[in-house]
C-alpha cells in the first residue's frame, strides 16, 4: 500500500450485477472491484461524491447483497479516455 492509498482492505476483482437505488430512480451497472468496506461500480450515470445510495450486489450464485453506501469519487472520463470506465468509487455505510 502507498502512502496515498487510503482503503484499508485489499479490493477483488469482482464484475457482478449491480442495482443502484439512488433519490433519482434505480441504475443498473456492475461492480469492478469490492472489499469489505467498498466497491467500484461501473454505470452509465455515476452520482456525485458525497450522495448516498442503496447498492444490491448479486454474485455469481444469485445471492444478493444489499449495502447502504456513498459516493466517495466518481468518474465520467471523456470519450476518448478509456483508461478508467465511467462510475463511481462507494464506500458501505454500517
């Protein structure tokens, strides 16, 4: 870990379902990567940094995880930036 970095769990690779219930309506989107105590979600909209959201995480055998969250960062990259995938970095909420 960098000095930088401040996540505190190592994050998995993980491209699950995701369904965002945010005060505009629901988004769907996938998650990139998640850890105990956050996620990357990849979706066409990403909410602000600072906006909360209800996240519903399926994994590969259809068990659904359900997470009050909030935005920490986001990303709309510009068109020809295909580094990093529009979304946002959440952290869960307990």
């Amino acid at each position: 870990m960098t000095k930088l970095e401040k996540r505190q769990c190592f994050r998995t690779v993980a491209t699950w379902p995701a369904t965002m219930i945010t005060p505009q309506g629901f988004q769907e989107g996938e998650t990139v990567d998640i850890s105990p105590d956050g996620a990357f979600v990849s979706c066409p909209k990403p909410l602000k940094p600072g906006e909360k959201l209800s996240l519903i995480v399926t994994s590969p055998n259809n068990y659904q995880f359900q997470y009050s969250a909030q935005v920490v960062w986001s990303c709309t990259p510009r068109q020809n930036d295909e580094k990093m995938p529009r979304g946002m970095g959440v952290m869960f909420i307990f």
